[in-house]
C-alpha cells in the first residue's frame, strides 16, 4: 500500500511538472531523473540477491547479521565507485550540464542508500522499518519537488529541492526511528564479494537502458521536444512497472519458499494463475492509461497539450510491461540458484540484440522508433530469459498473461484511436 501510494504520488509530480514546465525544461528534468536512476540502480546491483543467495548456507542468526553486515559495506563500496564514475563519464559526455550531473548523482545515491536500507529491512523480516524507510523519504522529496514546481521554479531547482527533501526525510528516520537504524557501524570483510557483484553490475546496465536510461538513446537522436514526449508516455507506462512489481513482491517469496520444499508442479500451477491475473491487471490498467491520454486533446492551453495525439506511442511502452511477463517468473529461478554468471549471458545476448533492434527502428521509423525500439528491447530479454529457464529448469513460460494484456490493450487502442480520429 505504502508503495502505491509513494508511486502514485510520483506520477502525480511527473504529470503536473509535464503541466507546469515547458518541454525543454521537463526534458532536462526527465534526463536528470534518468541519470539518477541510473547511479541508483548500479549502486545495488547485486547486493539484496547477493544476500538472498548467502542466507541459503547462512540460517542462524548470527550467521545472517554477518551476511547483512557484508552487504551492507559492499554497498558503501560500490556506490561510491558508482558516483564518481558516472560523475565523469556524463561530465565528459556532456549531454547534460555538469551542475545537473552533479544534483543527479546527489539524488542518485541518496536514493540508492533509503532504497537499499528498505530491501534489507525486508529480508530481516523488519516489515514496520521496511514500509517506513521505503516511503517516507521519497514522499518527502516528491511534495518538497511539487512545492518547488508550483513556484516557478526550473528543472534543477525542483531537482535539487527533491533531493534535499529525501534527505531530510532519511535523516529523520535516522534520529527519530527506534533510536537509528542499525547495522551499519561495523563492516565487514568483503570475502570476494566484489567479484561476485560483477555479473549483476553488467545487468543492471542493460536494465537501466531498459528503463530511464532510454531516454538519452532517445535525446542522442531527436530534439528536446521528443525527449519530453517519451518522459510524459514513459511516465504514464510506469503504472504498469508499479502493478507489476507490486504484485512481483507478494509472489516472489512464495517462489523461493516452493523450490525450498521442492514442490515444483504445485509452483508451476499456482504460478500459472497469479501471472494470468497480473496480465489482466496489466491489461485493465493499460487500457485506462489510453483513453486518458486521448482525452489530453480536448484540455484547454496548458502545457499538457504538447503530449496529444500519443496513443499509439504509448501503446508500445505499455506492451512491453505486457511481454515481460514471462521474464518475471524466469528470473526468480536464476536467483534462488545462484546462476549469476547465467544471467550475465543472457543479458549480454538479448541487450545487444535489443539494442540492435532499438537503432534499426529510430533509423527506419523516425520518432515512433524509440516507443518501438522499447518495446523490442524488453520483448527479447524476456524471451531469452524465459526461455533459458525452460532449458535449463524446464521452467514454464507464463505467456497466457502476455497475450490477455496484449490482446485488451491492443483492442483499446484500436477502438479509442479509431472514435478520436486518432489513427
């Protein structure tokens, strides 16, 4: 619930500044963003599936305050390695000026470390700490940013207001929450771990590409006002990542606890369920986030109006959520069994393949290449991943979800593009 409501919260600020700001300036506030996640998603890569992985041979209490203390200090190491790395490559790079660069790497690992801290919690089965170290401070920095855009203010100064406002929000539960949260204060040796990170630190490469890092693939090629068009279409195609992961949450313990007890058929079958109801869930939701975008052509002159007429744009982003269905339970087997080198390949493979396919639809299609190319990018990941999976585990790939969403969204599409004029 409380992720609902901090996601929720987040599209609402993504919406009004898309309202409030003009399209070069929401641009650069999506790029920013975009460089955050990034910073954010390298920052952990690695560190909670190398403690689920470590907890497997490590049961007893003390054995799992050292895992989490391990962790924990490679985290320290490889957000700090992160920060001043992509400091200088987008310094160098310079698609974005070097003050926006620096208040993204400030947001980036001010993110990274509430966002980390939450997850652990969760695996320390500390549900209270989790929900209120998960929410707090980004709700914090959301109403601060919102604040902030109401007064006029522009990109970096929303950015940089947010960013002070997470802050404040973690610092708070640092002084107030039950007199600090713990575990911290006494690293502990890294033990190779370093090296075990290095398959997921490649992942989480090709999955930032795969998400907000799209957008500077998309601003290499075409103008601001694009760049704008895809931040407000991939905003909106967030809630899909919002119900998926939601959902992803509640099932995916139930996984390892069913490969624990070796109940593969009993998995495998209620699996089969849960991943066709969150394709309907996908499918529902897909559908209410068409009709509104086809109804932004009939709002008064608001800066919203920039982002009319993007149905079948949106579409794309949408379908994509829809075919990483079967990625989502896939994954799960790779981790529980350690085969980090495994999913090193297969993200290898079907990110350069997606990424082939990503160029070839800018080039041959214009701008509606880059919804494509998104769509292409995430499609094959699934696909080799899923069927990886079947090989190797004889894993069933959950398609029934993909094509119930696929086929709603689709029609909806259809049927709202062809009663607007919209085709």
């Amino acid at each position: 619930m409380g992720a609902a409501v901090q996601k929720g919260l987040g599209f609402l600020l993504f919406l009004t500044l898309a309202n409030l700001l003009p399209a070069s300036e929401y641009a650069m506030f999506g790029l920013m963003y975009a460089l955050q996640a990034g910073i954010a998603t390298f920052a952990m890569a690695g560190i909670v599936e190398t403690a689920v992985g470590a907890m497997k041979s490590n049961k007893e209490s003390n054995q799992r305050l050292a895992v989490f203390r391990q962790v924990k200090f490679l985290f320290i190491v490889i957000a700090s390695a992160t920060i001043v790395a992509g400091g200088v490559i987008f310094t160098v790079i310079g698609q974005i000026s070097p003050s926006a660069v620096l208040l993204a790497l400030l947001f980036g690992g001010i993110s990274a470390l509430v966002t980390i801290q939450a997850q652990l919690s969760r695996l320390e089965e500390d549900h209270t700490t989790t929900l209120v170290t998960s929410n707090i401070p980004p709700i914090c920095g959301i109403v601060a940013a919102a604040i902030a855009a109401f007064l006029a203010f522009q990109a970096q100064s929303i950015f940089l207001i947010m960013s002070t406002g997470m802050l404040s929000g973690y610092l708070l539960i640092l002084r107030f929450w039950r007199g600090g949260i713990r575990g911290w204060e006494k690293p502990a040796d890294l033990g190779g771990g370093l090296w075990k990170l290095h398959p997921f630190l490649v992942i989480a490469i090709f999955d930032w590409l795969s998400g907000y890092g799209s957008l500077f693939l998309v601003e290499a090629s075409f103008s601001h006002v694009e760049v704008a068009r895809f931040v407000f279409a991939y905003t909106l195609s967030s809630l899909m990542h919002l119900i998926a992961t939601s959902l992803n949450q509640i099932w995916s313990p139930r996984i390892y606890v069913e490969l624990q007890k070796g109940n593969l058929s009993k998995l495998h079958a209620s699996s089969r369920i849960f991943y066709i109801v969150q394709g309907a869930s996908i499918g529902f939701m897909g559908c209410l986030i068409i009709a509104g975008v086809s109804f932004l052509t009939y709002l008064g002159p608001f800066n919203l109006q920039n982002y009319h007429n993007m149905i079948y744009e949106t579409l794309f982003l949408l379908l994509a959520y829809a075919f990483v269905i079967p990625w989502y339970y896939a994954q799960n087997f790779f981790y529980y069994h350690g085969e980090g080198s495994h999913l090193l390949k297969i993200t290898l493979v079907s990110g350069v393949a997606g990424l082939a396919l990503w160029f070839v639809a800018v080039t041959q299609l214009g701008s509606i290449g880059s919804y494509v190319g998104f769509f292409a990018l995430m499609a094959t990941k699934s696909a080799v991943g899923a069927v990886s999976a079947w090989r190797k585990w004889k894993v069933p790939i959950a398609w029934e979800g993909t094509a119930i969403a696929a086929i709603v969204m689709i029609g909806c599409a259809y049927t709202i593009a062809s009663l607007s004029g919209q085709h």
